[in-house]
C-alpha cells in the first residue's frame, strides 16, 4: 500500500514541530540539516522526480552519522541522541514510499517526542507535546484506514477518544510504576546551561544573575516566615581564593564527619524546598540548615551536598535554624581562613593594618570596615571591568561595584587583617507569592556575603552589601525594571491599578508552575515512596501489585462497557421476530439467509397446516409492522401467544 | 450454540472457524479473535525503550507520555474488536458459474446498529478486499473464486479481518458457510456431431425453417425466459406488444442429448460436450433431453429445464 500524499503532508508538518523545541539545545547545524530534509520531502509532493533513490540516501545517512559521532563523540547522550533522531527521522520520511514506511516514521516521532523533555520539562512542553501526541495518532489512523483526507470528522473525533480514553491508564502507571533511584547507565556529561551560581565567584560574576527573572528554586515554609532581611539562602562556602576569584573545594569524608546536626527542637524553621535543575552537587538553605534531608548530606560548615548532580526537579523537606551557633574552629580550618593570596597589592595591606593599628578588638575591625564600605562606595549592577588586581583596584579606584565586589574585597581585607573569613554563595531574600503561598526565589536574588570567626561568638554572618545598599537586603531586585549603567531598582512599593492585575497573573502562573514542578516533574522515587506509603503502598512490590490490579481493574471496565453496548437491541419487531425464529428452529427448519418472512411463514404453514390461521396472522402483521402501519406491540403480544 | 470445551479450546477455531453455518453469522466475542501483530510488537519495543530513557534520565514527563503511548496502544485493541463485533455476515445465493471461470462469492455484511466501520478485509484464499461501512446498513461484497472443478463448490473460510485504528493489533474472525455454489461443467464442444441427424448444419436451417412457418402454432403474450429468436417482431412493430411465436410442441421434434453419443470421449470430455449441447439447444430454442447413465430427463426446454440438464451434468459421478 502506498503512503498517501495528505498523510506525507501531516508528518512533514509533526516533524517541523518536533524539530522546533530543539532550536535552542541543539547545534544549528543539525537543525538546519533536519529542517532541509523535511523541505525535500516537501518538494517531492509537488516535484516528484527530486525523490531520492536508495544510492544517494545511504551515503547521505552514513554521513550524516559521522557528523554526529564527530560532533559528539562515541557517547551516545541526550545531545547526540536527540540529533540523530531528527536526523534519521528526516531521512526515514526521505526514503518513505509505503504505508509501512510512514508507520516507522510515526514511531520515531513518538521517540523524538519524549526527547526536549530531556532539556526543560515546563508544562507549556508538556502541553506542545500533547498536542504533537494527538496528531500522531492521527496520523496512525490516516495510515491504516483507506481516508485519504485528513480532515475526516469520525477519525478526527476517534483520535480524540483514545488520547481521553488512554489517560486513565497513563495515571495508573504515572503513580505506580516503580521509579528507580539512579541512572540504569553512566550517561555523559551534559553540557547543561549551569543557571545561578557557579563553582568559581569572581567580583563581577553574580551580577549577571541580576537581570535573571528566572526561577532557582521555591519555598513553603510549614512554620512561619522569618523576616525578608532574613531568608539568607545558603549555598556553597568558599574558602580558597588566588586573589582574583574564589574557588569551591569540594568538601572531604573529614567534613561531613564533623558536621553537627541540631535536633529537632533547636530548629525551628521547617520549609519545603524545590529546587530547579542546577546541574551542581549543593543545594540552596536558609542559613543555618539543622540537618540535612534523606538525599543530601551535611558538612561542618553548613553546606548541604548531594551524591549527584542535580539533574532533574526535587523537593527537599529541610529545617534550619536563625540562632546563632557555635562552632570550633579546627587549626586546619583557621589556616585556610587565614590565608592571603601573594599578589596582595600594598595599599591593600595597609589599609587592612590601619584598622587593626586603631581598633580595639577585631569585632572593632569588623565594624571599622563596613562603615569603610558604607562612606565611599556606590552599589550598581554594571561596574567598570577590573583588572589584573580586582580587590585593589576596586577598594581604591573604581569603588562601584554589587555583591560580589563587596564580599570579596571585604573578605580580602579581613584575612590581612588576622580574621578568619570565609565566602558565601546563595540567594537572598525571594518574592513572596500570595497566590501558592510560598517564596519564589529567582537568579536576580543570587547574592555572595561573608561569615568571620570571632573567638567569642563563633562564625557570624556579615554582610558588606547590606552596609552599603541596605534596601537589597530589605526587598528584592526588580529584573524587569533594571537598566544597564543607571540605578538599581527594587520591588519598593505594591503594585496599583492594572500593575495589581498583572501581579496577580504572574502569580498565578507561577503557582501552577510551582504545583506542576512539586507534584508531576518532582514525582520521583523518594517522592513516590513518601506518597504511596500514605495508602499504605510500602515498596515496589506493593506497587506492581496494585499497578496491576488497578490496570486490569481499569481495562475490565472499559470492556464491559464495549460489550453492553454492542449488545444493546434496537428493533423490538425484529428481536421478537429473531427470537421466534430461534424457537421454532427445530420444528419449521433454520430461517435460512436468502429466505424472506413471507417464505419462511410459507414454509412454517406447510409443515403444520393445523396452525395455518395463525402464522398466516403472525405473517400479516410482522410485514405490516415492516411495511405497513402495524402496532408493533401486537405482533410481539402475537408471538408471545403462539403455542405448537 | 454453546460450544463444548474441546471446541472452544480447538486451534481450528482460531484458524478456521467454527462448524460451517447456513444461517447468517453475528460477529461477536466468540468469534473475534485480537493479537498484536507484527507494527503492533515494533511499537511495544519502541515504547520499552521509551520507558528505559525515562528510567535512565529519571524524567516526568518521559513517563507521562511513554505510559500515555502504551495505554493509547492498548486502547486500539477495544477499537479493533469494535470495529468487527455486531457484524451480521452471510453469504448469498450466486448465479451458477462454469467451471474453468471466475466466480463470485457475494459476501453480504450488515451493520445492525448505525455504527461506522474502516478498513475491514475479506479474505477468502489468496483474495483480498478491503471495504468500509460508512452508513450503508447493507454491503454486498464480491470475492472472486476461481472455479476449477465441476460440482458443488464449498467455500473455504472467510476470514473478516480489521487492523483498525492504529495498526497495531489484528481483530479477525474465520467464518465458515455451508452453503455450497453448483459449478456447471465446462462447455466445450468436442467436435462430435448431434445423433440427431438434423443437426448438421445446413440442416440446422431447413428445420428452422420447417419449424418457424409449419408448426406454427399462434402467439401467445412474451414472458421473461422465451426465446428472443420466437419473439414475433412484426407485431411489436405494429406497436400490439411484445408476442412470441408458439410452435406447436409436438410437432417439433426433440433431440435427445446422448452419453452413448460420446462414446469416443474421455469421461470429462463427455461432460463439457454434452453440456456443450445443452447451451446450444437451449439458445436455439430447440426441445432437448439428457441421457445419462442410469438418469433421463424428458425433453423439454426453457431456463428451468437447462439448470436441471446442468445440474445433472454438474453432479455427474460414474459409477
């Protein structure tokens, strides 16, 4: 059977489609050369003869898959996987003359539609792909029935059914199925957009962040809220710097063996956090974490890490605690928060040792510098670009400069002068949604500050920032209102009039958004246990049991239904009719197929002209109710009656 | 009819069917049967790997549509055995074909309810056809059968078949009819003359003429069935209707078709030559009777008696 043109025209249009979420994550070249195989195929609708033949496809193909394996190597991942498959797909419609053809083609469709999954799974994906779902399964109709039209209203309505009909069982294993924690294979390294903060914090780096509406994580909190100037979220701690950036060392067995939880009464913040993808082994808490959830791991100095990349959406049930703790210092530890870079300029030196010269104690230095800070320096997103010597050159030229240029250069100038000092990474405040209830914290509220250890009162917190632009700590940053070179501007007053509506939009999306991220995107194996376990569901075991019962549960209704539909009778006449035919099968012989009602009276009268009168009756009223205007309910009272 | 264990379990009915019915057959769960076929196993191995990228990437929405494919898959198989069941199919009567032609088997497929039906398949052998049933309440479907032997032909099975919606499952139902086609013999004139003398063909000539102005017997109104050459044209043309000659019946004189006649001829070859001269009385209006072993039919002449010749000839057996 051949393949129809229209059904040629439907996975054109299905592959422009599947290629389009791929724009942006894959290399252009490769979805140009998609795009251009689905073109030619388009052409040889109107143009037969620029169909290829088998001689120039298959050395196309065979280059086209070193072009793969040179751009990606023998790793076959989520990049080269999705490449080849568009690829193949456009070269499977290329070489497709039969309808089994385009059978193969839609079932790598519905492969290449899992695949941008792989890169974002937003509910305006998910909604895209449903639709590309439902046109597949058009498509498969189209192709195995003789319609050659594609706008056919019962296949159109059939499609629809399924796609509704399937969503009950889709549910059943959505819930069920068992998920497994880990990958099956060690899948390559992705080259995934690392959004948010990074392992490497140079002055300038968070600032790019600023103009980021993007979200980096959400909270709930099930106790409540600290204060705004309080939602100090901490990431990674940072405790080696070579004078121009901080870099993060990964932490040892040694410090996770010396971390310190807090019970449960000590903490008394409890939140539910749900953390984007980030593509980095730390997780974001509200300073100071008490302990660490099921998945991650805390380390001495409050850092909480996880066994691998964060790689898809979690939520995270953490606790944590506003007061202060007292740690110890360990002489290692002193010795890394002590340590100067070499390339220190002088003045750095100088300024640094003017204050311990004129201070009483270092808490004297601590105070002595922030008010440094506070005097003569300007806070704004786009700072003149520093040179070799970032933290000199900031302190005494430039003296414009965001978080990043604060915290380093203050840290800097405490470890010269003899206070251990260490950098934090993380956000700062977050926009509270009135809607889902819960913060929504964004990249624009990345922020670095400081902690410094005084004998007395253990590490504190200290941050530069807040000396010198006190409303960052007070509210957050508005992205959308943020203009290169002018002043920083700040979610200040509630919105009024139309403002008030489009905020109350913007929340509303965004809490669905949050709802679809923690109950579908985040609905992963310890997710799954948690849930399950409140029905009692215990382990996998458990879920196969059920997801079994439920499925053939699921399957049995629908079929009962099928079959108390089909067997639904219409015709009264007729069902009285048949069943009279059936009764008297022995004695006036089988109604045959090509004998009509008056043969068969005819026939039933010959055999037992005692009841002539009567079948003659019966015959004269069945044909009456036929064709004639008979009560119906007379023949079947006549047929009732009929004794032999 | 309640099946017995053994016959509910029986390969044959999967294959060929249930004991041959004459009566028309309802297409319900008994008789539909639905696999996966071939398309319908690639898909289950694409979704497993569907489901194994979803595992490995440990992806929501991988899940949700891997699940969403499989129960849309599975969903087809209710369409598919919907698209078959409450079918009433039975077979029609045929005109009588001859053997060595192409014959029609008339399927007649009814749709008792007002549903809508795709891409069903008959298939009876080798043959195929594809039909749907859009609103017609009623389709006549012709398979054709090559008719090789003289006799009762019995039909194989017919198997309705459906791949409906997706191509992913096969509903299909094997119906045997027992209603057996009567396959005339092959007319083939052997070269043998008619014993009856007159039925060279020079003679054949004069008789008619003999007949048409002798034994003329007077008109009588034309009925379907008469022979278009008795057909008095002179008066149709005199606008009086439509008459046929009548000839006087006894005076005609009848030709006995003869098995001993055939004596030079192999058995079959009798057979084809004798029905050969059955056609030709027949079409030349003449009155002819059959002589065969141990069987004689008067002579006679007109449709009915022809079918009575052939029949005979047809179920022909030497003993």
């Amino acid at each position: 059977m051949l393949i129809k043109p229209n059904l040629i025209k439907l996975l054109i249009a299905i592959g422009v489609l599947l290629i389009v979420p791929h724009i942006a994550s894959l290399p252009t070249s490769f979805i140009l050369i998609a795009f251009t195989l689905l073109v030619w195929r388009a052409l040889t609708l109107w143009i037969p003869k620029t169909l290829p033949n088998k001689w120039l496809l298959l050395p196309l193909a065979i280059g086209l898959g070193f072009f793969v394996l040179k751009t990606y190597g023998m790793s076959l991942g989520r990049d080269a996987s999705s490449s080849l498959l568009i690829l193949l797909m456009g070269l499977k419609l290329l070489e497709s003359r039969t309808a089994r053809d385009a059978q193969a083609v839609i079932y790598m469709s519905f492969f290449i539609l899992i695949t941008p999954f792989l890169f974002e799974q937003q509910i305006t994906i998910a909604l895209y792909a449903l639709f590309i779902f439902y046109l597949l399964l058009l498509a498969l109709v189209i192709n195995n029935t003789q319609s050659e039209s594609l706008i056919n209203p019962p296949l159109l309505r059939l499609s629809g059914f399924v796609l509704l009909q399937s969503l009950p069982l889709m549910l059943i294993f959505f819930v069920l199925f068992p998920r497994m924690v880990g990958p099956l294979w060690a899948m390559p390294d992705e080259q995934s957009a690392i959004s948010g903060i990074s392992n490497t914090i140079n002055p300038g780096s968070v600032s790019n962040l600023a103009l980021s509406d993007e979200t980096a994580f959400r909270v709930r909190f099930n106790s409540p809220a600290p204060p705004q100037k309080d939602l100090y979220w901490r990431g990674p701690v940072f405790w080696e710097t070579n004078g121009q950036s901080w870099t993060l060392t990964p932490p040892k067995q040694d410090s996770f063996k010396q971390a310190t939880p807090l019970a449960e009464k000590k903490s008394d913040i409890h939140y539910t956090l749900m953390m984007e993808p980030h593509h980095q082994f730390w997780l974001y808490a509200l300073d100071i974490p008490a302990s660490a959830p099921k998945t991650a791991r805390l380390t001495h100095d409050h850092q909480l890490v996880l066994a691998n990349k964060l790689s898809r959406n979690i939520s995270f049930d953490i606790r944590s605690t506003t007061q202060e703790v007292i740690t110890k210092l360990s002489d290692n530890d002193l010795k890394r928060a002590l340590k100067v870079p070499d390339n220190i300029d002088p003045r750095t030196f100088a300024l640094a040792n003017s204050w311990v010269k004129t201070s009483p104690d270092k808490s004297a230095i601590v105070k002595r510098a922030l008010l440094f800070f506070n005097n003569e320096f300007y806070y704004t997103l786009k700072p003149p670009s520093l040179g070799k010597n970032p933290v000199a050159k900031f302190l005494f030229e430039t003296k414009r400069g965001f978080c990043g240029h604060f915290a380093t250069s203050f840290a800097t100038l405490m470890r010269i002068a003899g206070i251990p000092t260490r950098l934090i990474g993380g956000y700062q405040g977050g926009v509270y949604n009135k809607v889902g209830d819960f913060y929504n914290i964004r990249q624009a509220d990345a922020h670095v500050w400081t902690e410094v250890w005084l004998a007395d009162k253990g590490w504190l917190r200290v941050d530069p920032t807040a000396a010198i632009a006190p409303n960052r700590i007070e509210h957050s940053i508005d992205p959308s209102l943020q203009r290169i070179n002018s002043d920083i501007n700040f979610l200040l007053n509630p919105p009024e009039g139309i403002h008030e509506w489009i905020q109350q939009i913007k929340w509303g999306i965004n809490s669905f958004d949050y709802y679809w991220q923690n109950a579908v995107l985040a609905y992963g194996p310890e997710k799954q246990l948690n849930f399950l376990s409140g029905f009692g569901i215990l382990d996998w075991v458990d879920m196969v049991k059920w997801l079994a019962i439920l499925s053939v549960l699921t399957l049995i209704i629908f079929l009962s239904v099928i079959l108390i539909r089909q067997n639904q009778t219409h015709d009264p006449v007729q069902k009285a009719y048949l069943a009279f035919c059936k009764k008297y099968a022995k004695k006036f012989g089988v109604h045959l197929p090509h004998e009509t009602a008056t043969d068969y009276f005819n026939r039933a009268i010959k055999n037992y002209p005692e009841k002539t009168e009567q079948l003659k009756t019966l015959k004269t009223l069945y044909l009456n109710t036929r064709y004639g205007k008979a009560a119906e309910q007379v023949f079947i009272q006549g047929v009732k009656h009929f004794k032999l | 009819m309640p099946l017995a264990l053994s016959a509910r379990l029986s390969l044959k009915r999967f294959t060929k069917g249930e004991a041959a019915q004459h009566t028309a057959i309802k297409l319900n769960h008994r008789r539909i049967f639905v696999l996966p076929n071939k398309a319908g196993l690639t898909l289950a191995i694409i979704i497993l790997l569907m489901l194994v990228a979803s595992i490995n990437y440990n992806n929501s929405m991988g899940f949700v549509f891997t699940f969403l494919l499989a129960a849309a898959a599975q969903a087809s198989a209710f369409y598919c055995f919907k698209n078959l069941s409450g079918l009433v199919v039975s077979l029609t009567k045929t005109p009588n074909y001859y053997a060595g032609s192409t014959g029609y088997i008339n399927l007649d497929i009814k749709e008792t309810g007002e549903r809508q039906r795709w891409a069903i398949h008959a298939a009876h052998l080798n043959q195929l056809k594809t039909f749907d049933i859009a609103k017609d309440l009623l389709l006549s479907i012709k398979i054709p059968i090559k008719l090789k032997h003289r006799g009762w032909y019995t039909p194989s099975t017919i198997t309705l078949s459906t791949s409906f919606p997706f191509g992913l499952f096969r509903a299909w139902s094997p119906l045997l009819f027992k209603q057996p086609i009567l396959v005339y013999p092959q007319a083939i004139d052997m070269g043998l003359p008619l014993n009856f003398q007159l039925f060279s063909k020079e003679q054949n000539k004069l008789q008619s003429q003999q007949l048409g102005t002798d034994d003329f017997a007077g008109l009588k109104p034309y009925q379907q069935g008469h022979n278009y050459r008795h057909i008095n044209w002179k008066a149709f043309a005199a606008e009086k209707g439509l008459f046929s000659n009548e000839f006087n019946a006894e005076q005609s004189a009848s030709i006995w078709l003869d098995w001993q006649s055939c004596q030079p001829l192999a058995l079959e070859e009798k057979i084809s030559q004798l029905c050969f001269w059955v056609l030709q009385c027949e079409s030349q209006g003449l009155e002819y009777g059959l002589r065969l072993p141990n069987i004689e039919l008067a002579p006679s002449h007109g449709a009915a008696h022809q079918h009575a010749c052939l029949k005979k000839l047809a179920l022909f057996e030497p003993i």
